[in-house]
C-alpha cells in the first residue's frame, strides 16, 4: 500500500538537510513560486482590451487561496528599474472553485509608472509579488434581486467581476440573472474595456439592461437622467464605481435623496483625510533622528524628510512592506481617523501620522 508524505513534513526534511538555509531558498530555484515567505504569482498572459488597457491572467503560487469575493482587490507588486513598485488593482475574474488563475485588468495611465509598464511592458512568464485580496466593494451573497451598477472608465473592472459571477451561477443553475440595469460611461466606444462581452451578456439575459454613454461625444453623466435611465433606482442597491468627481456627484446625490446606505462606492484613489491632527516631534530611536511634523504628513513622509531609510512598497496601506514597531505614542489613521498607540503594535507608516510625540523602532 503506498502512502503520501504530507507537504509540510517534505518541508521539515528540507530544513534540516539545507540548513542554515530556508527550504524556500531552494525550492524556489525548482520553482519560484514556491515559497512560503511571501506570496508570488506567475504572468501567464497579457490580453490587450483596448489600446491602453491590457488583463493579465496570473497564476499564484504557494499560500494562495482562490477564496476573493467578486469586487475586490489584491494588492501586486512588479520590479521596476530595480525597485519593486506596489498597486491595488480589482480582480476582474469570478472566483473559481477550482480555479488556477486570477485576472487583473489594468489601465495605462500618463503619469503611471506601474500601470504603463504592466500593459506595455509586462511579459508572460514574469514573476510578481502578491497580497491577498482586500476590499468591502462586492456583490452580496445572496445578490438583492434588483441592482444597479454606475460605472466609468475602468471603474468597469471589479463590477465586471459580479456581471461575471451572476453570469456564471445562472448558467449553472438555469435560472435568470438577477434584474441589473448597467450604465456605463466612457470617452469612446473604443475605449470601453469589455465591451463586447458585454453586449453578448446583454444578449443572453433579458435581466440585464446596458447602457451606454460616450463622454466625449455626449457630456458627462446628470445624475437627473436617473429617472430616465433606471425609474426606480431608488428601491435598488447602487454600485458606483469610477473616476473621483462622478462618485463625489453620485454620493452627494444619493445623501440628496436619504439613500446614502442603498450606495456602495469604490475609489481606486487613497483618500487621506489628514486635517485636524495634531502632530508632534517624531523620533526614530535607532537611528538617532527625529523630526517635528504635523498630522498631516504621514510617518513615512516624516522619516524620508528626516532622512531615515524608510522601508515601503505601495504607499497605499495595501502591502505592509511600510510596517514599524510603535515603541511610544499615540498615531492616526489617516483614511478613517482612528487613533490608537499600544507600545511595541506594528503600524503601517504610509498611512498614520503623530498625534503627539511618539517614537519608532528603526
């Protein structure tokens, strides 16, 4: 009767015949997404959408659970000129059971170094750097039977990952996708990422209604077209998803309206709100430096201004890679306005700032 040796006991093997060694030190020579000490994905393709938009199709290695719920985010991470370079990105894939990819779907933008380089630049076969999804912008479980999806530009990618799942499960189950009114906005009709899928979802579903709106040639979205667009938008639960200025109108259309708790918003920007704090002398203890900053600057900031070889990655609180022990004080998150200052708690600097003095362990 054969048996099988469990992983984790290979691995214990390993330890004790490379050390001083880690086992992923060489496993990662046979593979290199074979490693537990950080998570990596391999580039398995690039699909271009439009002429500035690509998906990469990613195969993740040890430690990846294919457990995302569709809308959310994971973080990725990619060398650039010798420098790993940190972004969020929304998986535009459905979460598959058995599953051995993730999609991301990317736009280029002018003054994104990252972003340009993953459409253009980014070549199967590449390994990157994973952190696991994140992010409270999903479709629910069971969906509502009535919803509404507000999107512009590439606000289409985590909303396309819903479209996909209820396109999926009714396909599965034979039944019909809930009822979904779909609007669209983008500068041209060669610039809709997923476009024609979309039609064709359209097509197979009676309850999904598309709309489309081409800014340059038809102006921007009024929020008054509502009542036009979707009657009863006010009995639906809203997604909106897209560039800043149309979620402030939309968000402060539905405050208007009483329906503020009926709307789910995604930004693809971090919104920092760093005013009315209160700042202070910080100190990095190891290094002997210190600098005074107010509660708007954040700590990574502080010690780069400082000159303190501050460790970061996303500068977007998705990575970690920022994280230093507190070993005195009180900071504050900057995106929510929390405070809290437990000695020796590990805090992500790119997003928190002094309230008070306060010391950092590097």
């Amino acid at each position: 009767m054969s048996t099988t040796v469990p992983w984790h006991r290979v691995r214990e093997l390993g330890s004790k015949l490379t050390t001083p060694l880690h086992p992923d030190d060489y496993l990662r020579l046979v593979n290199p997404l074979w490693t537990a000490r950080e998570l990596r994905g391999r580039v398995e393709k690039v699909v271009p959408e439009t002429d500035d938009a690509a998906t990469l199709v990613i195969r993740p290695g040890w430690g990846w659970q294919y457990r995302h719920r569709p809308g959310q985010y994971v973080g990725i991470g990619v060398q650039v000129d010798g420098k790993f370079q940190w972004r969020s990105y929304s998986v535009s894939s459905p979460p598959e059971r058995s599953g051995r990819t993730i999609a991301i779907t990317v736009r280029a933008m002018p003054e994104g170094l990252l972003s340009a380089h993953l459409v253009q630049g980014l070549a199967p076969g590449t390994i990157v750097r994973l952190a696991l999804p994140e992010g409270d912008f999903v479709l629910p479980d069971p969906p509502p039977p009535r919803m509404l999806f507000l999107v512009g530009g590439s606000g289409i990618t985590p909303v396309m990952a819903m479209l996909r799942t209820l396109d999926r499960r009714a396909g599965e189950n034979g039944r019909a996708m809930p009822d979904v009114v779909l609007h669209y906005s983008s500068p041209t009709p060669d610039r809709m990422i997923f476009r024609d899928e979309l039609h064709a979802m359209a097509e197979r579903h009676d309850g999904l209604a598309l709309h489309e709106l081409h800014t340059d040639l038809d102006g921007m979205l009024d929020l008054a077209d509502l009542d036009r667009i979707c009657p009863d938008w006010r009995e639906r639960e809203t997604w909106a998803c897209g560039p800043g200025p149309m979620l402030d109108a939309v968000e402060a259309h539905y405050e208007e309206a009483g329906l503020a708790d009926q709307l789910h918003l995604e930004r693809f920007s971090l919104d920092l709100r760093g005013e009315g704090g209160e700042g202070g002398t910080i100190t990095f203890r190891n290094s002997g430096k210190s600098i005074e900053a107010d509660g708007a600057t954040t700590i990574l900031e502080a010690g780069e201004q400082a000159g303190v070889g501050m460790p970061f990655g996303c500068r977007m609180g998705i990575c970690h890679t920022c994280t230093l022990r507190l070993v005195d004080g009180t900071i504050r998150d900057l995106r929510n306005g929390d405070e809290f200052g437990q000695p020796n708690e590990p805090v992500q600097t790119c997003i928190t700032a002094a309230v008070g003095d306060c010391t950092f362990d590097i």
